[in-house]
C-alpha cells in the first residue's frame, strides 16, 4: 500500500484539485509517497485525447510532473487500490543520477512549463510546487555544478553560481516561483537551509554541505 494512500480510496471533482494535486509535488514529505510518476497510474485514453494533453517535449527534467497535473485538471474520478501493479527501479545508471551540463536550463524550463500550466488549467501555485522547485534548484548542484565528474574550477564555478543567481533574479518564470517562496512556510531544516544558503548567495556553503552528504549516503 502507498504511504499517502493505507486503504482503497475515490476521488472526485474538487477533492482532486483538493487532495490529488498537491501529492504530484510531496516530495518533501516522507511520510507519503508522491504521484509524480505518469507510471504509477492508468489512464482512460479518451481523456487524453480529448484535453490533448501531451509531454512538454522542452522539458527533460519533471516532465512527469507537468503531465500528470495537467491530467489531474481534467479528470473527474480518481480510485487507488491498495494492491502493488508496477514496481520502479531506481539505478545509479538512471537519468537521476547522471552528470547533467544542462541542468540550469533544464530547471529552467521546467520553472516555465509549470507556471505556464497552472495558468492555463486556473491554478494558484502551491506551497508544496514551490518546495518541488526548490528541490529542482538544489539538483543544479547535485547534478551538474558538484557532481563528481564535473571538472569546473574555483572560477569557473564563480561563473556558474553567477548564472544562478541572475536566473533566480531575472527569468520571468523562475522569478516567479522564486518569489513566491516563504522561508516560514517550508517543511523541515532542509529546506529552510537550502533556502536561506540560496538567499544570501553562500553556494560554497552548500557545495560543501552537498559534499558532506554525499559522503553519509555513500554516493559516488
């Protein structure tokens, strides 16, 4: 059974905007399991097709999220059953995990793919898309500016962090979401920290803090 769902379960209508949306984005919270997954459902194809609903094919970084909150605006029933169908292995091979040089434009369009949605299927931008933002920001480091294969030096990392912070200042899509953002209402030490090391510009501070969790989780 999921950890947001102990027991079968039906939605409708404004439960789903209600109950089923801010799930997509729970990453956060450990104590459910979120929906970002387009494989962790089935779907009735006429929905698809009449709301023409597709993959944003800018987007290689969330592209599951965009689409199964574009889906959830446009269903009108949602069932769980508490009986395992699908299982998803997660490898130090995968996507996840690689050396991504991109990965600032790749956040990037993904800040502009999910403003953009939320605009057009009339939705407020949730507490829980901006700690998901959040987490995708902190992935710039993760994945590309400290990732072990990455060969940038002292300068050039300088030039990069440069580029950070004039996307969290100047892009119209990520300066929204980056707005939005409130210290007080982030769950938990870890975003609160993240948060305030992006404010006050100390990226070799969480470079560092990075290192030091790579090191606890035994991360190549």
């Amino acid at each position: 059974a999921s950890k947001s769902f102990p027991q079968d379960v039906v939605y409708k209508e404004g439960q789903i905007r209600e109950e089923l949306i801010p799930l997509i984005f729970c990453t956060h919270d450990k104590r459910l399991d979120p929906l970002y997954y387009s494989t962790s459902c089935l779907i009735k194809k006429e929905i698809i097709d009449k709301n023409n609903i597709q993959f944003n094919p800018e987007v290689v970084l969330g592209e599951d999220v965009i689409f199964n909150l574009e889906l959830a605006a446009h269903v009108q029933s949602f069932s769980y059953m508490c009986q395992p169908k699908y299982e998803y292995c997660l490898t130090n091979d995968s996507v996840t995990w690689q050396y991504r040089p991109n990965r600032l434009e790749e956040v990037r369009l993904l800040c502009k793919a999910l403003v953009q949605t939320d605009h057009r299927i009339g939705l407020k931008v949730l507490s829980e898309q901006l700690r998901y933002i959040l987490g995708t920001l902190s992935d710039i480091f993760r994945a590309y500016i400290d990732h072990p294969k990455s060969e940038l030096n002292y300068e050039q990392r300088k030039k990069e962090y440069k580029r950070f912070e004039n996307m969290l200042e100047q892009d119209p899509y990520v300066n929204v979401v980056w707005n939005a953002l409130n210290y007080k209402e982030l769950k938990g030490k870890g975003g609160q920290l993240r948060y305030f090391l992006f404010k006050h510009r100390l990226y070799e501070c969480f470079r560092l803090l990075l290192k030091l969790y790579r090191l606890k989780e035994g991360e190549r």
